[in-house]
C-alpha cells in the first residue's frame, strides 16, 4: 500500500489500529501491576496479623515457647491447608509448628541472625511448593541474663494469589478487548462523520464540473474553508478568463472586419497606392492582433504567495524611463507609505505602471510626481504630470475597458485600455483627472489584500 496516497480514513483507521492497541495494552499492563502489588501487599499484611496472633498466644513457661493447641485462625489447625506457621529458636531448631503443618516436612534454616524486632516478608520456595513467607524475630526476658531469642515464620501458598490474579487478568483483557473494539467502532463513526464535510465538497466540486453550480457552497467547517475559498477563486479566475478569450476573440474578429473590408475594396486600386495601403493596414491588423494578445493573457488574480512591494517597483520602471527620455531630464518625486504591498502578479502591474508612467514621461515637460497611499485596504497611486493633458472630450474613451485597437488615439490607447482590463481582474480601478502640475493625473485603485 502506497501511504503517501492511501485514503485519509485508511490512514486514521491504520493509525487508530496500532495507537488503541499499544495504549490499552500499556494501560493493561500498568494495572495489572498494580493489582499484583496490591494483593502481595494485603498478603504481606495478613501474614503480619498472624505475626502478631501468635506472639499473643506465646507464653514462656519454664524456660520453654508454649502456645495453645486450638488458635484464633482456623487454617492453623486444619492439616495441609496452606496456611503454616513454625517457631525456631537462636539454634535453628524447630521449636513449634501449627497442625496444619503436622505432617508437612519443611526445614527451615535460620540462616540470618536473629535481632529481636527485625521483620522480613519475601517469596520462597520448599519442596517445589511455592509460598510467601513472613519472619519476625522476638527476645523473651528470663531469669537469666541472656534472653531467649526465637523466630517466628508464618507461611502461605501463593495458589490463592495467584488465582485471583488469574481471575482479574482475565476480566481485564475482556474488557480491555472489548473497550478496544467499542473505541474502534467509535473511531470508525467520528471518522465518517468527521470527512463527511470533504465528501460534500467533492459532491460540489462534481456539481460544478457538470454545470449545475457555478462555486462551491460557503457553508463549510471553519477548518477546510481556506481550502474551499481558494478553490473559489481559482473557478472564479478561470471563469473571468474564459470570459476574456472569448470577448478577446470577438473583439478580434470584429476589429479585423474593417482592414479586410479596406483591403478588399483596394484590389482595384493602382499598384504604387495598393502597396501603401497594403503596408498601412498590415501595421494597423498587427497592432489589433497585438493588443488583442495581451488582453487575452492578462493574469486576472493574485497567486498565493505573491507579494510586490509598489516603492520598489515604481524606482525599477523608472529608472528604465530615465534612460528612454534621458534629453527630456525629467524631474521624479515620490512619496510612499511604508508597507504598500501589491498581492498579485508583479507582471501585470508593472504594464500597468509602465504604460501610465510612459505616458507622464512622454507627455510631461519637466516633472512627474508618484503617491502611494495605503488606507483601509485601499492601495492608491497617483501619477501626475505638467504637461498639456488630455482633452475632457478624450478622457471615458481612453479608459473605456476594452477599447478597440483601430478606435484607439495615438499614445493614450492600446495601452491604458490594457491596464484598464488588468485593474479591472484585480477588483481595480482607473481615472483621469487634472493635475496640480497642470498636466493630467491617473489615478489607481486597488485592494490591498487578498481577495
């Protein structure tokens, strides 16, 4: 199975599979230890208690250990019942055992010293048989000056522990085993319930391959919306491109009806004007074609990513004008606010400047002025220049969108009607007014954000 393109429930399914094992597992493993210290500690603790019920029935009666025949615990009288005790002496010799130990062959060596008031509780084994063990040293004052020291050992079988460990680790892994199918199941459900709200995108995005929607819905998990809006915009630019080509085509073949007419009705014409009308409107078609071009392939929407700082590039269009009208040594200022930012295609605003700022270099006298101002989200650039300016009879039909070519007046046509169509994809606007200089000023409006 490739991973890398594996389905997400595969993956969170596969996941789930390997993490709820490991941790129940772990977690099983953390109580059953605990179980299992707890129960050799309560041994430990009743093997304690029969300790101490002996040393109160022990009485030193003439130099020797006695205790009485019938105990408080019942196991002590009943023969091989699991439950042992045995009292030796400094010697190791066995100075008492309970009946349950009557018949039982156990030798128990006294192989530490015996310091009165020291305990030990520890697992042994005697004759294959398995069992806890208590030891507990006592000193009896006598008549004499050394007292008599003994130890008193009480012992259990480890086969009533051991069955109730059994017992509990099976309900544990029962359980354990069914809480990991329960949690499984679960996971299978959220899962599906969780991805449910990929499946209706993809249910969209089948909607609008087939027409029936032109964007996806907006009513999406907060956490896949980034995903669905920029899929929005994507079908939103390849629809207003769309749209372009083919208004492109058609303004194209509207605009090439009049040199084919002009060059049909002058197949009559005498050679010499023929080639001068020939040569006259090929330049004219091949100026149409051209425009036409860069309409047709002006990116309409800001890239992820994309980020064009406006000071920068206004220096770099410049600094190529400055050498273009290198005679007419004109005279630059620009002002800017900090952080002007451009979120879109650095190509198609630097044909939008170049063309406007060609034109404030080519029609100004001695100064052109640039301000970028960025207020609310709203990028403004305004280019202004001293020279004659423009016609207000001029001003709609140089910027009106999608002029045509053969319509167009000479220096403020193809061009402007370009940068027009390029700020109109970005949500932009432009305008003509008059300039402070006396000469005309353009005017551009763009978002400053992504939209």
């Amino acid at each position: 199975m490739n991973f890398k393109t594996a389905r997400l429930s595969t993956r969170l399914l596969i996941a789930s599979a390997i993490v709820l094992p490991v941790f129940l597992g772990f977690s099983a493993y953390m109580l059953d230890l605990a179980f299992r210290n707890s129960l050799i500690s309560a041994e430990q603790n009743r093997l304690n208690g029969h300790i101490y019920l002996l040393l109160t029935a022990a009485d030193l009666i003439d130099g020797r250990l006695q205790l009485p025949t019938q105990l408080t615990e019942p196991l002590f009288g009943q023969l091989n019942s699991g439950l042992y005790a045995v009292i030796y002496d400094l010697n190791s010799n066995e100075v008492w055992r309970s009946q349950s130990a009557a018949i039982l062959d156990m030798q128990i060596k006294v192989n530490s010293p015996i310091t009165p008031g020291a305990a030990e509780f520890a697992p042994v084994v005697i004759d294959n048989d398995e069992f806890y063990q208590f030891n507990f040293d006592v000193a009896y004052e006598t008549d004499d000056i050394t007292p008599k020291l003994y130890r008193f050992s009480v012992l259990h079988t480890q086969q009533g522990v051991r069955s109730e460990l059994a017992a509990y680790r099976q309900q544990l892994w029962w359980l354990l085993g069914g809480l990991t199918l329960l949690l499984l199941v679960t996971q299978v459900w959220i899962m599906r319930w969780g991805l449910l709200p990929l499946k209706t995108v993809a249910e969209d995005l089948t909607a609008v391959e087939q027409g029936e929607k032109e964007l996806l819905q907006d009513n999406y998990p907060y956490e896949i919306r980034s995903v669905t809006d920029n899929l929005n915009r994507v079908l939103k630019t390849e629809r207003i491109q769309r749209e372009r080509y083919r208004n492109t085509l058609a303004d194209l073949a509207h605009s090439l009806k009049t040199p084919l007419a002009v060059l049909r009705g002058a197949l009559d014409q005498p050679e010499d004007k023929l080639r001068m009308l020939l040569d006259d409107q090929i330049t004219r078609m091949n100026q149409i074609v051209s425009h036409q071009l860069q309409r047709a392939v002006i990116n309409n929407q800001s890239q992820p990513g994309q980020r064009t700082d406006l000071l920068k590039l206004v220096k770099r269009v410049s600094d190529a004008l400055d050498k273009v009208y290198r005679d007419k040594a004109i005279v630059l200022q620009i002002t800017a606010e900090p952080d002007c930012f451009f979120y879109g295609a650095e190509s198609d605003l630097m044909e939008v400047l170049g063309n406007i700022l060609d034109n404030a270099y080519k029609y100004g006298n001695k100064q052109v002025q640039v301000k970028i101002t960025n207020k609310k989200d709203i990028l403004k650039i305004c280019i202004a220049d001293d020279g004659s300016g423009i016609d207000d009879s001029k001003k709609e039909q140089i910027l009106q969108r999608g002029a045509r070519a053969d319509t167009a007046q000479p220096g403020y046509g193809i061009g402007l009607s370009v940068a027009v169509d390029i700020l109109s994809s970005y949500k932009g606007s432009l305008s003509v007014n008059k300039s402070k200089l006396g000469g005309t000023e353009f005017i551009i409006i763009l978002p400053s954000t992504i939209s």
